[in-house]
C-alpha cells in the first residue's frame, strides 16, 4: 500500500472524531493540521485498519480551548494494523483548534 494512502486513512481516524465532537456541540472552531509524523514498522499489504484511542487527551484539549477561548493544540495518535493484528505504522499528529 502506497504510504500516502495510509497516511490518509490515520489522518481521518484523529481529524473525523474532532471534527464529529465539533460539530455535535456547535462550536465555531477551526482544525488545522500542524504536523505530522509517521513510523513504518512493515509493507502493508492488502486491507489495514487505523486505531485511534486518544478522545481522552483530544477531548482535554478541546475543553481548554473552550475555557482560554483561544487556540490550543492536541497531539493524536494513530496505529495502523494489518489482517493478522500486526502493527504496520504509527502516526503523530498535531492538531491546532482555534476559537472563531
């Protein structure tokens, strides 16, 4: 698999539960990606799936930006898993949410 592919795929599974939470509470706030790292452990090769289990530290920083008013930032991680459960690649991003 291309790793553009899958960095895109990580990329939704931190960026779509932000953006969900969002919207839900109707709340004027943009997200920009402000960085991103990425660890290839194997070739993915056929189906892969992303973990993201950090609502925790993104909820956390969503609540201080509601407090300051301002801009905060969050640093989500996502694995990428192959079929067999193996770990194929880690993502880091860093998200930035700014009151509008």
């Amino acid at each position: 698999m291309y790793f553009a592919a899958m960095a895109m795929g990580a990329e939704m599974s931190t960026g779509l539960p932000a953006y969900t939470h969002l919207r839900r509470r109707r709340q004027s706030v943009s997200l920009l990606l402000s960085g991103m790292e990425a660890v290839y452990h194997k070739k993915a090769v056929g189906l892969v799936h992303f973990r993201f289990e950090g609502m925790k530290d993104l909820l956390d920083s969503l609540e201080s930006l509601q407090k300051s008013g301002d801009t905060c930032t969050a640093l989500l991680v996502s694995q990428c898993f192959n079929d067999q459960k193996q770990l194929m690649a880690e993502f880091r991003f860093t998200w930035t949410f700014r009151q509008r």
